[in-house]
C-alpha cells in the first residue's frame, strides 16, 4: 500500500473549523458575521455542567452566577437573553427574575 492509497478515502476538504464545532477559546478576530452566536464558543458555561444554569425552582443559582461573573461574553450572553426573551436560567449572570427587572427599568 503506498501513501496514495492510504489516503484515497479522505475527503479533500476533511478540515472542519473549530468554531463550526464549538471549540471554547476559538474564535475568529472580526468575529463571525454569518453566526451572531459564534460568543458562545467562548462562554464558560459551554465548558461545566448545564444543570447549574438552569436551577430547579426555587434551586440556587449562585454557582452559575459565580462562573458568569469571570466570563469575558457575559454581556453577549446578556444581550442574547434581552433581545430573544429568554423565560428560563440564568443567562450574562441574570435570573429570569432579574433580567424582567431590567427590561422594566429600560
């Protein structure tokens, strides 16, 4: 078998970007104009437990308060949950009941 035919099976374009996979860290230098969700490719919540961010009622939520305060895209994450009107967990380090009480104050 030569090297050829080893690789005859691979596809030419077998390169996926990392960030069409959601590789936390990775992330374009202009951002991505096709995805306005390409900031979650670096939010710590993608990278620990997601039960943590959405609590059972009446379930506490300081541990994904916690890890949204050291997120660099908690105010994308926040942004996010304002404009698509997110009823449930807790998104750029706001409960659901916090984020009404912004919307009311804007």
């Amino acid at each position: 078998m030569n090297g050829s035919d080893f690789h005859a099976g691979v596809p030419e374009d077998w390169h996926v970007d990392p960030v069409s996979l959601g590789v936390p860290g990775v992330r374009r230098p202009d951002g991505d104009e096709e995805n306005p969700l390409s900031w979650q490719v670096d939010s710590l919540c993608a990278q620990t437990d997601p039960e943590a961010f959405f609590p059972e009622k009446g379930g506490s939520t300081r541990e994904a308060k916690k890890i949204c305060g050291s997120c660099e895209v908690r105010s994308q994450c926040l942004e996010y949950a304002l404009e698509n009107d997110e009823r449930f967990g807790i998104w750029g380090g706001l409960s659901e009941r916090e984020r009404r009480k912004l919307r009311r104050r804007a």
